[in-house]
C-alpha cells in the first residue's frame, strides 16, 4: 500500500469532475465517475452506465483507454456520492476481475480510514482467478 501522490489527488479530482458533470439526483444512471492514467500519460474518464446490463465507471475509462490503443492503465480511481458527500470507492467484486485481465499492473486508489491510498492488483485481489488469455494485448 502506497500514499497517494499529488497527481493521484488530481486524479480523483478529475473522477469528481466527470461524475458531476453527469451526475442527476432525480435520476440513478450515473453515480459513478472514474479516471485513470495510463503509462503513456494520457488520462481517460468514465462514468457507470445503469441499464439491464450496467456497467461501472471503471470498466467505461479503461473501455475508452483501449479504444485509443492506449492499453497500459497505470493508475485508476472511482468516486460516488455517499451520504451527499463524494467519495473515493473501493473497485466491486466484478471491477476486481474485471481489472486484472484488462489492467493487471493498475494501481488503484481507496479510502482507507481517513486517508486515500494506493493498491496494487495484487493486494486489491489476492488469489485472482487466473484467466489464460491475455486481454492486454
Ligand atoms: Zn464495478
């Protein structure tokens, strides 16, 4: 577990941003913003798409990172609103895979306590299912 950097507090700036640019309190279909970086240094945002087949924030930015070619994610970050306030939010069950075929060398920023850290895959979710496919490529 690291600390975050000034840039990783930029990026959850930059999560915050998107999601309220999308973000309607009458309606459920974005609650969710999320940005990354990428080796390359570009950024991509996201944001969770409600529907019978949703998906999360996360899975939208590294969606947008691949369609430009642009497939070494470095760092990612989701934010919600939780009791009114934003938030940095933990990756589901379903990103956690989903994150290590598509961006298994990611780090990614939580909340731990009052402090915003920063995993690797690895710690975010050891014991992976181990898919013999290589998505990264
Ligand atoms: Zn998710």
């Amino acid at each position: 577990m690291e600390n975050c950097t000034k840039n990783d507090l930029k990026l959850v700036e930059k999560a915050k941003k998107i999601l309220q640019k999308n973000y309607k309190s009458d309606s459920i279909k974005h609650t969710v913003g999320c940005a990354l970086t990428t080796k390359s240094g570009k950024e991509y945002l996201g944001i969770n798409l409600d529907g019978i087949h949703s998906i999360c924030g996360e899975q939208c930015a590294v969606s947008c990172a691949y369609v430009n070619g642009d497939r070494d994610i470095d760092t990612i970050v989701a934010v919600g609103i939780v009791d009114g306030q934003y938030q940095v939010l933990s990756p589901c069950g379903n990103c956690r895979q989903f994150l290590s075929e598509y961006a298994p060398n990611c780090k990614v920023i939580i909340k731990n306590g009052d402090e915003l850290k920063k995993l690797t895959l690895e710690e975010l979710l050891p014991y992976a299912y181990v898919c013999h496919v290589d998505y990264t490529k």
